[in-house]
C-alpha cells in the first residue's frame, strides 16, 4: 500500500525518495533481508509510464 501512495502524483522524470512505515509495508511479516517492523526508504526516478 506505501508504494502506491508513494507515487501518486508522480510526472516522467520526476524524482522522489518514499518512505514507507511498517504498518504500510511489510509490518509484522519477516522477509529474507527485512526484519520485521521494518521502515522502508526507496529512492524512485520515473523514466516511462505504460
């Protein structure tokens, strides 16, 4: 759910850093390399739209 919001609004070209809480993220779920609880921060550079 934290992506999508993350990149609402988002233009070609355009550069965003989202961060993304727990509860939006993965919360209490366990992944190989994500802890759980784990805060999310992406760094997203939109080249093209389909």
């Amino acid at each position: 759910k934290g992506w999508d919001i993350g990149v609402v609004g988002m233009a070609v070209g355009g550069e965003r850093r989202i961060v993304i809480p727990a509860p939006f993220a993965y919360g209490k779920k366990k992944l190989p390399g994500i802890p759980a609880n784990s805060e999310l921060t992406f760094d997203v550079k939109l080249v093209s739209l389909k």
